[in-house]
C-alpha cells in the first residue's frame, strides 16, 4: 500500500498525514509521538472499508513544530485543528485512537 503524503495546515503546523484506501473517512490517531508509520500494521484491515487519514504528531515523522512545545494537550489541540481543517469539514470521518492508554488531561 504505498502511502499519498501531503501537508496540511493545522495549530499553527504544517501537519503531514497520509491517505489510504478507500471508502468512507476513518482519522486514525496515533497516542504519544508516533508517526502516521506507526500505524502500517493495521492499515491493511481498514483500508478495506475506510479511506484513511494517519497525521504525524507535532515534530515527529514530517510535521513541525516551530515553537517547540509538546505535550499531550498540545497534541490533543493539533489533532482537534486537524478535524477542523478545510481537509475534515467536506467530509463527517470516523476517529479512532490507537495511545497507551492515557487521556489528556
């Protein structure tokens, strides 16, 4: 499945994500600092059923993170600008969140 990157701006980032598959939108939200590679392993199973977006968290894979803060509620706000972004609004997506098991507080 070869990845179709792009950037998109969110927060304040230039936010890379990644597309896969086909159907309706799935945001696929990695905990932590993963990068949208962290999600290849589960790719396959959704991509049958999904059209997939996988962002890379701030200053992790290829997104940036010009002013250097990281923290979970950073991140929590990055993947909430995401949603928002003229990207999200043309379409209602599904999201799931694959974390260690922590909520940002």
């Amino acid at each position: 499945m070869a990845p179709a990157g792009t950037h998109i701006e969110a927060n304040g980032l230039q936010v890379y994500y990644e597309v896969h598959g086909e159907g309706k939108p799935l945001l696929l939200i990695r905990g932590g600092t993963a990068t949208s590679q962290a999600s290849a392993s589960h790719l396959p199973a959704f991509a049958e059923h999904f059209r997939i977006f996988t962002p890379d968290s701030r200053g992790h894979g290829n997104t940036d993170n010009p002013t250097g803060e990281l923290g979970y509620r950073a991140m929590a706000d990055d993947v909430a600008a995401f949603a928002a972004s003229d990207l999200a609004r043309t379409m209602t997506a599904t999201a799931i969140n694959i974390t260690y098991g922590r909520v940002a507080d």
